[in-house]
C-alpha cells in the first residue's frame, strides 16, 4: 500500500496529497453517476499507484423500490486520466 504522505498518479509521479484526494472524489462521483450508483463522496483509499478502493451503493430495483441497499466495496483504475470501474 502506499504511504499516506506519498501519493502517485498512474504514470508514478509524486503528487499532492489533497488535489489528488479532491480530483479523484470528482471522478468517482462521475463515474458512478454513469454506472447507477451513489457515491457519499468518502475519501477513496489508494491500493496501488492509479488504483483507488472506494464504497458506493448500486441503485438497483431493489434498492429503490423496497429500500434494501447496501455500501459496497468498488475499485477504479486511472487510465489516461480517467477512472474506470474494475
């Protein structure tokens, strides 16, 4: 895992801890809008250089309908500059 005083984007380069935090919440945000999901915009954890953990929901029908929702672990992948669900 990567140390918390030292984060790297996908290429490996060092960068600021609270941009990065702040950009990457963004996109998580955003990706799950595009997949059904509700992100509570909690700090992602980062597992590896260009790999984030995060926790969303799946607005599925059974969430919507009958209120049966559960928090899920998720990882994305930074990509070009864009996250991707893994």
């Amino acid at each position: 895992m990567v140390s918390s005083t030292e984060l790297r984007n996908s290429e490996g380069e060092v960068v600021s801890r609270q941009q990065t935090l702040n950009d990457v919440m963004l996109k998580i945000d955003s990706l799950c809008l595009q997949n059904g999901m509700s992100y509570q915009r909690t700090a992602p954890i980062q597992v590896s250089p260009g790999i984030w953990m995060f926790y969303a929901v799946e607005m599925n029908d059974s969430c919507r309908k009958h209120g049966s929702c559960r928090q899920r672990q998720h990882f994305a992948i930074e990509a070009g500059g864009h996250l991707k669900l893994a």
